[in-house]
C-alpha cells in the first residue's frame, strides 16, 4: 500500500463510519516507532505507521484510521478530542474504533529483554544495579567513596 491508496482509504472510511469528508492529507511516516498513527493539531493531516500494516494487516490499519479520524473530526468541530474526553470515547465506541493498537512484537520484545547493568563497589562490595550505563570516572560508592567496577551488563 502507498500513500495515495492510504488516502483513498481513509477518505472512504471517514464517509462510512463518520458522514463527514476527509479534506486533509493521510500519509505514511516511517519514523514513527511506539504509535500506530498520529493526527497532527497543526495541519489536520493523519500520519500513520506502514509496520502495523505489513505485520498485521488491513484490518489493524482499518481501526487505527478510524481512532485517528475520531481525533480528527471531534478537532475540527471543536469538541474533546484528547483521549480522557468523554466526547472521544463515546465516538470511539459509536464507530468501534480501538481505544489502543496492539503492539508490535518487536517493542515488546524490546521490553521484555531490558538489560540490566550491575556495578559493584571496590571497596565495600556494595552493588548497583542500573538500566543505564554510568561514568565510572566521574560517579563513586555513594556509601564509602569507592571506585565503581561494571561486573555484569
């Protein structure tokens, strides 16, 4: 799928599921990692991530156009349209949209094997466990003053 049939697309579900027409532009960013889609306050135009589509297919595509279009069109109205409005979940539940994507197996891989650093004090053996990597030269045992050695990580 490219960007013209995306926004063919979404230009045929805003009239099914909503009535209203879709006057703005619906493309595919690449750079979007965490989020199936995302509406853009400033230019109304829908971005949406093309990995939900080759890994899930037009069905996931389909919901996240319709949880994007919810934003969208509750915007340009002037209604709520952020997530904790009750305006946006009564339209979410009106076209069955998804209030959230699935997620893609690679993230949750990703937070599955978070690395965990170990470092342990020369002095005392006190040890520190850390997700991010510290600079040994400049940080010390904050118990005795002693030099902090990467063990594990």
């Amino acid at each position: 799928m490219n960007d013209q049939e995306l926004q063919s697309l979404v230009e045929e579900i805003s009239w099914k599921y909503f009535n209203k027409t879709f006057r703005h532009k619906a493309i595919f960013n690449r750079r979007l990692k965490t989020t199936g889609g995302r509406y853009l306050l400033s230019n109304h135009n829908i971005e949406m991530n093309k990995k939900y589509f080759e890994q899930f297919g037009k069905d996931e595509l389909v919901g996240i156009i319709k949880h994007e279009l919810c934003h969208y069109h509750l915007h340009l109205e002037g209604k709520g349209y952020k997530h904790r409005d009750h305006d946006f979940k009564r339209l979410l539940h009106e076209v069955g949209a998804p209030r959230y994507c699935s997620p893609l197996p690679e993230a949750v891989e990703k937070r599955k094997s978070k690395r965990v650093l170990t470092y342990i004090c020369s002095k005392c053996k006190w040890e520190y466990k850390r997700k991010k990597r510290i600079d040994t030269n400049r940080y010390v045992c904050g118990s005795c003053r002693g030099e902090l050695i990467l063990i594990d990580g």
